[in-house]
C-alpha cells in the first residue's frame, strides 16, 4: 500500500513539473534512491509503469541511482532529481 501512495505523489509532481514547464510528455524520469530505501529499484519499476499508464509519464525512461551512505538524512528515501521532457 506505500508503494501506491508514493507512486501517486511522484506522477502528481511529475505532472506539476510538466504542465509548469508547458509539456505534455516526460521523456526520462531520474530517481535518487537512499541506501535503507524500502523498495528495491525493479521494483519501483514495476509500480511506477503500472502508476503512470495514462500520464504524461507514460512510456518515459527511469534512471535510478541508488545511494550507498547510510547515514545520509534522506537513506530512506525515494527523490525525484529531475526529469526530460519532449
């Protein structure tokens, strides 16, 4: 169920960025990933696809990079770093 949730905010800021910026289609969708993150990358591929079918996401590119330091404040977290639109 937290997977759906954060896959719903990250399309709804990924659609903020992309009306703001007068695009209708994302090209490539760059994620950060820190070390103690509860979901592994193929896995936030998986929702993600499914999340953004219908979206300006839809189709787009994930590039994940995952983070090695632990201690890092954000280790658990999943960030939008940018994306590419058309």
């Amino acid at each position: 169920m937290h997977e759906h949730s954060l896959m719903n905010d990250l399309i709804h800021k990924i659609e903020g960025i992309a009306i703001a910026q007068g695009s209708r289609k994302v090209v490539c969708v760059y994620i950060k990933m820190g070390a103690l993150c509860h979901i592994s990358p193929s896995h936030f591929v998986e929702h993600f696809v499914q999340s953004s079918i219908g979206t300006v996401a839809e189709n787009a590119r994930i590039e994940i990079d995952v983070l090695q330091d632990t201690s890092h404040p954000q280790a658990q977290d999943v960030l939008l770093d940018k994306i590419t639109l058309e």
